[in-house]
C-alpha cells in the first residue's frame, strides 16, 4: 500500500486516530454555532420590537399637569 491510499484510508473517518483534534474542532464548531445562533435571535428580537416612530396618544384635558374642565 502507498502513503497516499494509507493517508487517504486516515481521512476517511472522522477522529480516527486523533481524538483530542477532532474534539478541539467539534468544540469550536459547536460555540460558533451557538454564537451564530445567539446573534440571530437578539437581532430577530431588536428587529421586532423596536418603536419606529413616536406614537401620538391623545390625552384626556381633565388629567394633563394643568387639567381643563368644562
């Protein structure tokens, strides 16, 4: 068997031979994953809570600093 179909053969399963690597990159793959999930649902809530203008609330005369009776 050559070098190349013996490195070949190595690639093919995951986490063969180093275990420690693979878990290092299951690792980091899995916080990017959370990170990348985690900064689409706050965004996702920023988007859909925030005010877009001031509303206009009407105020009753009897009950503004200076109230108005009739």
């Amino acid at each position: 068997m050559s070098q190349e179909q013996h490195t070949q053969e190595d690639c093919r399963e995951f986490g063969k031979n180093n275990w420690v690597s693979s878990s290092r990159f299951l690792f980091y793959l899995s916080v990017l994953c959370f990170l990348g999930f985690f900064t689409g649902c706050s965004y996702n809530v920023y988007k859909s809570t925030r005010y877009h203008e001031k509303p206009k609330v009407e105020v009753q005369p009897s009950s503004l600093y200076k109230p108005e009776y009739k």
